[in-house]
C-alpha cells in the first residue's frame, strides 16, 4: 500500500552552512517503526534526487518517535551566499513530506496507518 | 537553594517581537528573563556598524526591551541574561546606564569572546581556523573578514550573577548558554555535573527560538492551535535535579504540547548525539517527554557528557555582491512566458559580457521551494501566474548593478502578459558569509566586569 509521509508524520527543517536538516515525527508513536523501516537514508537520497548536491545522513530519536535527516549541499551554498528563495532550509520539511513510501497490505493494518490512495 | 527557577525566553532573534519581554515578565511569576539577539549573520551587521561609530555595535532593540522591564527588574527582582552586546558588549552597558532607573541595578559585562584584533597573532601561532565545511585555511580569506567571535558558554554569565549581577550583557555566548547559565548559578551544578548542565543546554535550545516551541510555525495541527496574535512566549519551569517543564503564562495564546517541542528539539539538529557546546556535550537520543497538563510539557532523562578542548568560531567575511530580480508572468501559459524571459535575459547578460560566479532561476508558486517534486504534480498550462526570480551572485559590484537594469526592460521587450514591477529596480547586496572554525578552547579567556 502507497502511504504519503504527510499522512503520517510532520516535520521540521533548518540549516547548518550548505546543509538542510530535515526533522520527521510520527504523528503518531506506533507510525515510528514505519518510519525508521521505509524512510531510509537511500529512500530520502532518491526523493531528492537533482535538488540537493551532496549525500543524506540519517539519525534517528525513538525516544521522539522521530528521525533526523542531514540533506548536503542542499542550499545553494547556504546562508547569505545562497540565492534561494529557501537560503535556510525552512521547508525542506515539506518537500520530504511529499515522499510516498510503499508497506505492506498486513503491516498498514496491524500499525493502523490511514488509507492510502 | 531555590526549588524552582523559571527562566522564560523573551526574544528569538534580534528582530522577533517588542513586546514579547514586557509580556513575559508582566504576565505571572518569572525569575530570568532569556533574550538571544545573535544569529550567525547578526555579528557582521553589528561590526559594520561600530566600524561606522565606535558607540555602536550591540543589538540597539535591547535597551527598549529593558527599559520595558524596568519596572518588574527593580521592584521584583527579576534578572535579565542577553547576548546583546555583539560586537561591542562594553558599549551596550553604557545604554543600559544612561537608562532611567537604571542606578538601581548592577550590569555585568562579558568579554573575551571577540578574536578579530588577535587574528593576525593566532594565525602565526599555528591555528589555522580551518573552515569546518571546507577545510580551506582562513589565511585564503583573511583579508576579508569582518567579524571573529568565540562561541562562549555559561562560566562568564554564573560569575556575573554571582558578582550579583541583575543584567548579564554578553557577545557571542551561545544561545543555550543564557538559559543554561542561570539554572547553574542556582542550583549549583558544578562544571562536571554533565547530565544536568546537557538537561539545561536542553532546555535552551527548546525555548531559545521564542514562540517556534509554543505554537509559532508549528505544522502539527497548525490550523486548530488557538490565538496566534497573543501568542505566549516559553518558559523553562527547572528543578534541581535537571528536570524542567516548558509552559508559558496563562491567557496566551498558542499551544505547548509534545508535537510543538518536539518540533523545536529537531529544529537545526546535527547528529543528535552529538550537540557540542562550551560545557557539555548533550545527548538528544536521552530526551524525555511527556504531557504535564495543559500547555505543559516534561522533560526529563537528559544524559550529557564532557565537553571538548575546542570552541566554535564565528567568522563573519565579504564574499562578492548579488541582486534578485522578479517578475510576474500570468495565465495562459504564465509558466512558458516565464522560462522564455529567462532565457532571453540570460542571452543578454551573456552578450553584456556580465560575469557572475552564479545565476539562479526560480519560479515562484510553482517550483521556488519544491523543486522537481512540485513540477511532477501539477499542470503547468493550468498556473493561474508565476513569479519569475532571477538572482546573480559575483565578485564585481559593476556587473551585477548592470544585472539590475536589465529587468525591468523586459515588461516592454520579452513574453507578453507580464506584472509586479512595482518594487523599481532590485537592490545590490553586498554578501557577507559564515565562516565556522574551530579553535581550542586554552586560548579564549572571558572576562566580566560589573558596570
């Protein structure tokens, strides 16, 4: 089944340098393990595929129900040298958001995860 | 020794809300007030302006919010902890002096932080001030730089309190630290007490962004939080065990639940293992938190660990100009028109002979934030209008003043059906980057000073 994470997390983005953090929360404490199995350090890398120039590196919080994403070369060369509209990464939260993972029929169900579509 | 401290932030960033101090001490029962003027590119703008007068260089929005206050620090006791004196701590005492009431209290002021005169000497000896993310040595940009600062921590600001300090002024102290700093002086953790120092550096950071924990750009539920316009900022209820709650002061607006801490905890986080300051390094993977009634949140759990023999440095220096230009393009095809005034401006940026180290397009209401992502989902012949946003960054000012007068020409001379010009011609900024270095700790020595 399809799930997209702004159905089952949020999330909160900032930056360090040319670096994006991208913060992603359960909303719900049992939708953590889907999380941590499906929205991996490669799952993230390919969402981002073309938007960001260097490698994502994955930190995880269960103690928050939460994972942290550090997304490289994300910001045009970061702070006051970027031309982006987004020079500090504030968003990014919600372009990660947009990411669809796939779980199984089963697993969907026994973690009561809302219906995809 | 006291039971409970509460220490309550009144100010994010130099440049949040004026009246957030007044409403934090006026609005119930509060010990310190926290306000964090610094981000990192506030030091620059602070040395250009002591350059222009030496009087200057401190966060000028302070002396109102202390003269807001007065009346709750001289007749309740409430104490006030600022990184507002930037680049020029010394100078900012000296305005909180020439404040009426203010021969009541006792100011210190931390120095020591401000490395820019030593430069020079700290290169000969060795400390290469390497750029954190680059690894280039700071002797490739030494003649640019404008501003040096040693991220400082708590030790200063408990001698200030000590010394019996009502207002601790500091430069570049760590934003943490202010918070941390005052929940040491009073339940006396000593400098090795590592779980609760990491537990108060905790606590600093979930309440140094002001209301971002208690309700201000918060996405969980965001739409059901209630009366953002009073929003309340937070306050950091702490026990001596290192324990604290976060709440703020009845009547706000807003809302502090585990989901809007949470989402401050994550907020610029590196490896979350990891959070190194001056004191301690902080372990966010140990973080605790429960629901402790209504917009009450407990934090409990926080294991810390020694410190480093390193302190960060901030660098502030020029690095080239840029400009951003925008135009609106409408419907039908408003996301055509767009691209096709770009290419167009960029062939005569090319003919110009104009040398940039970067042009970037981006289409705002379209793509600006999302990317390819947003473009895969939508129809881009059905965009009621796009923004066209060109921007140039390089190293001669001449070329990209002459960037700035090549927008305008195309509302006559490009694709049809274009607005939003209103704004004249785009602003040539001169650029002034961040330089993050490293620099071991033996060599910063802080100073404080009553006034």
């Amino acid at each position: 089944m399809k799930i997209r994470l702004v159905d089952i997390a949020h999330a909160r983005s900032g930056d360090k340098g040319d670096t994006a953090n991208v913060g992603l929360i359960a909303l719900r404490p049992e939708w953590y393990p889907v999380l941590e199995r499906y929205v991996t350090q490669e799952a993230v890398s390919r969402h981002f595929d073309g938007m960001i120039h260097g490698p994502v590196t994955r930190y995880e919080l269960p103690n928050l129900n939460a994972l942290n994403f550090l997304l490289h070369g994300a910001l045009d060369g970061g702070g006051t040298l970027s031309l982006k509209t987004d020079a500090q990464g504030k968003v990014f939260s919600t372009a990660l958001l947009r990411m669809w993972i796939e779980v199984p029929q089963s697993e969907a169900i026994a973690s009561n995860l809302p219906s995809g579509d | 020794m006291k039971e409970l401290v509460r220490v309550a932030s009144g100010q994010g960033f130099w440049g949040d809300s004026l009246e957030a101090p007044r409403q934090q001490v006026e609005g119930g029962e509060v010990d310190y007030l926290m306000l964090d003027y610094l981000a990192e590119v506030t030091m620059s703008i602070l040395q250009k302006q002591k350059e222009r007068d030496p009087s200057l260089g401190y966060a000028r929005d302070f002396v109102g919010a202390i003269e807001s206050v007065m009346p709750a620090l001289i007749e309740r006791g409430v104490k006030v902890i600022a990184n507002a004196g930037g680049v020029n701590p010394p100078a900012c005492a000296i305005a909180i002096r020439d404040l009426r009431g203010s021969s009541n209290l006792r100011i210190a002021v931390v120095t020591g932080d401000d490395l820019l005169h030593r430069l020079d000497q700290l290169i000969d000896q060795g400390h290469a001030l390497a750029n954190m993310e680059t690894g280039d040595p700071l002797s490739s940009i030494r003649d640019r730089v404008l501003a040096a600062n040693a991220y400082i921590g708590s030790v200063p600001i408990v001698e200030g309190l000590r010394l019996g300090a009502n207002i601790v002024i500091t430069g570049r102290s760590t934003d943490t630290a202010l918070t941390m700093a005052p929940l040491r002086y009073e339940f006396g953790w000593s400098e090795t007490d590592w779980d609760k120092l990491a537990a108060g550096i905790i606590a600093g950071h979930i309440i140094e962004c002001g209301a971002q924990c208690s309700g201000g750009n918060c996405l969980y539920d965001w739409k059901s939080i209630p009366d953002l316009a009073n929003v309340g900022y937070p306050i950091a209820e702490a026990k001596p065990d290192g324990s604290f709650v976060i709440t703020k002061h009845a009547q706000t607006g807003g809302r502090i639940n585990v989901p809007s801490v949470t989402e401050q905890l994550v907020y610029e986080m590196g490896d979350p293992r990891e959070y190194i300051t001056p004191d301690v390094v902080a372990d966010f993977t140990t973080i605790h938190l429960e629901q402790d009634g209504p917009d009450r949140v407990r934090v409990s759990g926080i294991k810390g660990r020694p410190a480093t023999d390193k302190l960060k440095v901030s660098i502030a220096y020029r690095a080239g100009f840029k400009a951003v230009g925008t135009l609106v393009y409408t419907w039908p095809e408003a996301v055509e028109k767009a691209r096709a005034a770009d290419r167009i401006l960029r062939e005569r940026l090319d003919r110009l002979g104009l040398r940039f180290d970067q042009v970037l397009t981006e289409l705002v209401g379209v793509s600006a934030t999302h990317g390819p992502l947003a473009l895969s989902e939508i129809d881009t012949l059905k965009v009621p209008e796009a923004q066209l946003r060109v921007g140039v960054r390089g190293e001669n000012r001449r070329d990209v003043e002459r960037f700035t007068r090549e927008i305008a020409p195309l509302v006559l001379n490009g694709p049809p059906t274009v607005t939003g010009f209103a704004g004249g011609r785009p602003k040539v900024e001169e650029i002034v980057a961040y330089w993050p270095a490293l620099i071991d700790k033996n060599v910063v020595t802080t100073r404080v000073e009553i006034v």
